[in-house]
C-alpha cells in the first residue's frame, strides 16, 4: 500500500511539474515568427510615425516602372490591346500594351500566335490598378497551328 502511494504522489508530481512550463506548446523546429519583408517600394507600417503604408520617395505618386510579373497567358483581346495572365498565385490579371512593347522568348512573335497555358514573364509600368506591359517574354510556348 505504502508503494503504491508513493508512486502515485511521484506521477502526480511529475504531472505538476509538467503543466507549469513557462513556455508554450510548440512544434519541432519552429522559431519565433518573423513577418516577410514588405513589397519593394514599401515601407512596412509602424515604420513611420505616421504607421500607415508608403510610398518610396521616387513612387510618391504611386506608380511603379520596370515591375516584373510572371504567370500563365489566358486570353489577348488585340482590339482592345488588353491581355489576361493568371498569376502564381492563381488571380487573374488584366494588363493593357501598346505597339511599343516586345515579345522575346520561344518563337513567339506575337501575342494573338499564342495559346492559353503558356508561360511568361512580364514587364509593366503604371499602377496597382492600371497596368501597362512594356516586354513580354515567353518561357514556356503553346503556340496556334496556322
């Protein structure tokens, strides 16, 4: 009986021992979070005192150049000069051209020449909102049959 006692007293106090860590719960190999840094041209909030999001001061006005984008093609609309691009991250994204923009890449000298699915990467100015493409090159081509 004696043992018996003893060795629920010791399991039990084992038990209290344990509850009272001054850690949390954690998994294995996980550090302290370290938030990612934010966009290029963007100061991260509680930087400034005014914590809010801003502008570099070369971006004031809220335009970016040279910005790269990479992505799959879905669509062109030539009369319109728009095109549509599904981003990595699965969004769609619609981009306007113009005659000054170049298409480099696998033997696509066109954007009407290509088919959905292909993969590019893209150069723009403009805005968040307004996007013009600049370059576009092909990285990975399905191209029409003629």
């Amino acid at each position: 009986m004696k043992f018996l006692t003893f060795s629920m007293i010791c399991v039990l106090s084992l038990a209290g021992i344990a509850c009272n860590r001054d850690e949390g719960v954690r998994a294995g190999g996980e550090g302290d979070y370290q938030p990612r840094s934010a966009p290029h041209g963007v100061t991260a909030p509680g930087t400034l005192p005014n914590a809010a999001p801003t502008l570099d001061p070369g971006m004031a006005s809220g335009t970016f150049a040279g910005q790269e984008m990479k992505g799959e093609f879905v669509r062109v609309d030539a009369a319109k000069k728009v095109m549509v691009i599904r981003v990595e991250n699965g969004m769609e994204q619609t981009l306007k051209y113009d005659d000054k923009m170049t298409v480099t890449g696998m033997g696509a000298a066109q954007l009407k020449d290509l088919k959905p699915g292909s993969h590019l990467t893209l150069k723009w100015t403009g805005n968040a909102t307004d996007k013009m493409v600049t370059s576009v090159n092909v990285t990975h081509a399905d191209i029409k049959k003629k």
